[in-house]
C-alpha cells in the first residue's frame, strides 16, 4: 500500500501554522452548487436491474449499527443474527459488511458472528463527544482492539478543530491509528467521524476531511448519529469529492462512510448515484463505502421482497429490532 | 374585472394535500356533461406512499382514548356542518340533485359521523363479553381494530357513500386509504378539507381520487394493508383473490347500505379482530 508524506503534501514540517495555512487554503465550497447538483443526482430514476442491484450492494455496505445506552449483550447477539440471516424467507440475500457496537459489546458481537465474515465495528475514543483525554481515547481504543475488533469508529475533536487547534486533532488521529495496531502486526481499519452536524459549515467540512486523511485512516464517516443533523447528500458528495481528490493526487485510496438518518431504500439509492457520479465505481463496494444505520436495513429488505414477489410488503415481514 | 381563482383539486395523504407523484390529473364533468375541474389521478405510488402512512398514523390512532376518537368524530361532522352550503352546491353540480335533495345527502353525511362518533366507546360493551370456561380463569373477549383499511368508496355517491365507508373503518381505530367515486370526486376533497381541520392525526384517513381498477390490484396485494372494502370495484373477485394472499378481511361489494344516516355495528366489527384474554382468578 503506497504512503505518503504528510510534509511534503503540506509543503513544510508540521506545525499548527503550517496546517492551518494548508486548509485554509483549500478552495472554498460552492454552497448553492453543491447543493443543486446533489438535488438533481437524487431525482435520477433507477429501473428494475438497476434497482435490485443497488439493493443488494446497499446491504453489503451496511455497517448494521446499534449505539444505545440501553445496549445489551442480548441484543447485540440478536442484531448480529440478523444480519448472518438478513431475510430468512429468501437466503439469496447478501449479508452486512459489518455490526456497528460500543467498545465492551465487541466480545459478544464477535462470539454471536462465530466464523461469518461480518467485521465488528467498533466506536472508541469517548465515542460520540470525544471529550476525553488522549490516555483515556487510546485506551478505549487498544480495549476494542484486544477484544477483536475489526475495525474502529474513532471521533476528532470538534472543539480543538473548531478553535484552530489543527495539530492537536491530527495528533491524536496518528495516536488513535498506532492503537489500532494488533499484537501480530496487522491493524484495526480506522474510520474517523468528522461529526460534520458540528462543524457549522461546508468550508470547514471539507477542511476536517482534508485534515483526517492526512493522517492516513482507512474510512472518513460523517456523523455519529448522535446530533441533531446527521449525513446528508450533500455533505457526503462533499467528502466524496476530497477523498476522489486526494486520490488523483496521492494515490491513496480512502473511504467514506455516511451515518445517521438514512433510513430508507430510497434514500440509500440516492447515496450510490452519489457516489458513482462523484467519486466513480471505485468507491462502489463495500471496501470504500459503507452506510451506518440500523433501521435502514428492513426497509431495504421490504424493497426487496417488493421485487422478487411483484407486491408490497409490510413491516410484519421483517424481524423486529 | 377579476380572474376567477380555480381550486386545484389534490390527494389527502398523511394529512398534507399532495399532487399525484405521477403528476396524472384527469377531467371531471358535472351532471350536464361540460367540464367541472382537473382532479389528481392517483398512481401506485401514491397508494404505497399512504400505506406507509397510514401504517405509522395506525398505533398512534388505536390508542387514542375511545372517548377522544368519539370526539374527533363528532368534531369531523361539526366541521362538516359549517361547510353545509360548499358541499350542497358541490353535490348538486355533479349529480343534478335538487336543493333538498343535497341537503338531505348533507344531512346524512353529518348525521352519520354523529352516529359513528357514538359507538366509539360502545363496540366493546355490545360486541365484547365475559365468557364462561371451565376453570379459575377470567376469560374476556374484546375488540380490537385490525390496522390499515383499504376501501373502495361506492362509486354512484359523492358524498354520503364515502363517509359511509370512511367512518366504520375509523371509529374503531383503523387508519384508511379510500379511493373515492371515479366521476364524483369533487365532495371527497373538500370532505379531506373537512377532515384536516378536525383534530384527526394525519395519515388516520387518505383519500385518493384516480381510477379504482388501476388502484385496486396493488392494495388488494399490499402485505402491509389488513382489510379491504370491495364496494366501489368492478373486479371484485380478482381483488378479493389477491387479498387472501395475507388473509385481510374482505368487506364484498353491496353487503352495507351506504346511503343512510346510520351506518351498521356489523360493518364496524367486520374491521376488527376479537382477542381472548385468559386471565387466573383466586379461588
């Protein structure tokens, strides 16, 4: 996998100055563009083959989530059921990339997948305010790893990042990143949340985005689900457009994960056109990017079953969660 | 001089007053046969959207107090009362009716939702019971609404027999989705008019104007939609063949009057599911 040189992408040491003068001189976003252009890619109409296809790859790339104070190891255990048997009345159905936990559920979630394929995804670093000290967020990190994550949902600092304090955010994502690394020499993937509801506004979007990816993680995902704005279209053709960017000029290929709020088919379909439109079909698969959500899932299983019956389905045909 | 201002005649779903998704509209003429106005022609998807809604209108509406729902409904014929004149002049331009005759479909329009609004917290204590068993056990059966109607209102009224069809499906706690009279439609959305205005949750009622035939095969098949009311189709056994695929209840063509004052307990029950309750008494 090819690296690069953080110095010579910001063309000097790094130093709090020398990030800030690279962001800031990133060209600014063209709201009213941005945002007409994600209106038109979502009008698009999507036929049949298409449709079932996109269905499909949306279920590959759900990182089936759940984030709830009242999480028990019960029902991690019965989300990763589901999503080893999606839609037990049609088994053709693709699984999950991955079942979204907090740090202590990874041992079970791991136990329930046995020898599946589904990663477990792990939230860490004082997930989903991220104010903690950096001892603290490594430790929360290297506990997920120890107990098997595969990889690890790690949030920046939107205060330091808000203040200008550039160097401390990109910091603690190398720190984060050398936690991540296993005892046998492979490591965690590392998605950071930009937590984008809480960066007021696109300019500053696509900074973060720059900022993290400079750090070298493998995914950068929009929110934790956990604010009162969560992914849209826009902020996620956004990320797209830096990552494709980055891409064109490093080489390097990162993801990019929109979380919360997507909870229908539609809407998921909407995000795929996005992403072929802005990023390309290298971004197409799982690998690139993935959708956080939870309830997400059953609607896309009700389209589903729409089109290999021919009639509407309905909530009593897909497991509760 | 002034331009005259048109109304735009839409769907009711989810308690807003969308076009058709499709953006159909088809003409509909008054008695004389001249043209009368443009009204949304609702397509599939427009059934899936208020399926959807209704399905998430439904709970919310079920357990709203019997004694709250009996009150939404009389609201609904308060409101009605105060649009009497709009909905006699509207009669009369479709179907050539009479004044008095308008008035009495008018009169039993209201009437009928002062009736339905009755049984609201009266189903159980008619149609409920206490049943003897064998054994220390209380063993109770009630009624319970049996979740998202779809119903074809008769085709031959504008007014009367969509309330007629309405009202049994609500009264009890179902949400609906009725197809209004292809060629009368006019009544129906300024009744949807009537209904925002009355305190009723929306998505509780959604009321599409369009072509019952075309409309007819994706509720009949909808796994999502619990009962349907064949009154206003012209293929009713198909339908009804469709229906058995997730054993909705099936209300068949002409089995209630729809014309009266007064609707039937029977109609109301046949949207509802008994559930038995065992519970253990002490000696």
């Amino acid at each position: 996998m090819p690296t690069i040189d953080p110095e010579a992408v910001v063309g000097s040491r790094i130093t709090n100055q020398s990030l800030s003068r690279w962001l800031h001189s990133l060209p600014g976003v063209d709201k009213v563009g941005l945002e007409a252009r994600t209106a038109s890619l979502g009008t698009r109409s999507i036929k049949t083959d298409s449709k079932a296809w996109a269905l499909d790859m949306a279920i590959k790339m759900m990182d089936l989530t759940t984030l709830e104070g009242a999480d028990t190891k019960e029902r991690v255990r019965s989300l990763c059921l589901k999503a080893i048997t999606p839609d037990p009345t049609d088994l053709t159905t693709p699984q999950p990339a991955a079942i979204c936990v907090y740090g202590d559920m990874v041992k079970h979630a791991k136990e329930a997948l046995g020898k599946n394929k589904i990663h477990v995804a792990a939230v860490a670093t004082a997930f989903p305010s991220g104010r903690a000290s950096l001892p603290v967020k490594i430790a929360d990190t290297k506990d997920a790893v120890n107990a098997g994550a595969d990889e690890i949902d790690m949030v920046i600092d939107r205060g330091a990042f808000l203040s200008g304090n550039y160097l401390e955010v990109y910091k603690q994502i190398l720190a984060v990143k050398a936690a991540c690394l296993r005892k046998d020499g492979t490591r965690a993937h590392l998605k950071v949340i930009l937590e984008t509801g809480e960066l007021e506004t696109y300019d500053n979007i696509r900074r973060a985005s720059y900022l993290a990816m400079l750090a070298g993680p493998d995914f950068i995902k929009t929110s934790t689900g956990k604010v009162s704005i969560n992914a849209t279209l826009p902020i996620t053709l956004l990320m797209l457009q830096a990552v494709k960017d980055w891409f064109d000029q490093t080489k390097i290929q990162i993801g990019v994960k929109p979380a919360g709020g997507i909870r229908t088919a539609k809407d998921a379909i909407k995000y795929l056109v996005v992403v072929k439109e802005t990023a390309g079909e290298e971004w197409l698969t799982p690998k690139y990017f993935r959708f956080g959500a939870s309830s997400l899932l059953n609607d896309v299983l009700m389209q589903r079953q729409k089109l290999t019956t021919g009639h509407y389905s309905g909530r009593d045909y897909v497991s509760v969660d | 001089m002034r331009l005259e201002v048109k109304k735009t005649y839409k769907l009711f779903i989810g308690g807003k007053f969308p076009r058709s998704e499709s953006g159909r509209i088809y003409k509909v003429n008054n008695h004389k046969g001249e043209f009368l106005a443009n009204v949304a022609k609702a397509s599939r998807k427009d059934v899936r959207d208020s399926v959807v809604v209704a399905r998430s209108a439904q709970s919310g509406w079920a357990s709203a107090t019997p004694y709250n729902r009996g009150q939404v409904l009389y609201r609904i014929a308060e409101m009605l009362e105060g649009r009497r004149e709009q909905f006699v002049a509207e009669i009369r331009e479709l179907t050539g009716k009479s004044e008095k005759q308008a008035n009495q479909e008018v009169d039993s329009a209201i009437d009928s939702w002062v009736w339905h609004a009755g049984w609201t917290d009266k189903i159980d204590a008619v149609a409920g019971n206490m049943n003897p068993v064998a054994g220390p056990f209380f063993n109770i059966s009630t009624n319970q609404p049996t979740g998202v109607v779809a119903a074809f209102a008769p085709q031959d009224s504008s007014l009367v027999g969509l309330v007629n069809t309405i009202a049994p499906a609500i009264v009890s706690g179902n949400s609906i989705i009725a197809i209004t009279s292809e060629t009368l439609p006019i009544c129906a959305v300024t009744l949807a008019e009537v209904l925002e205005t009355s305190d009723l949750p929306g998505g509780v009622v959604n009321i599409l104007t369009g072509n019952a035939s075309e409309l007819g095969s994706w509720l009949a098949s909808h796994m999502d939609v619990n009962a349907i009311d064949l009154e206003g189709t012209s293929n009713a056994a198909e339908l009804e063949m469709l229906a058995a695929e997730n054993l909705k209840r099936v209300i068949r063509k002409g089995g209630y009057s729809r014309t009266g004052a007064k609707g039937s307990l029977q109609h109301i029950l046949d949207l509802m599911e008994t559930k038995t309750v065992w519970h253990p008494k002490g000696h």
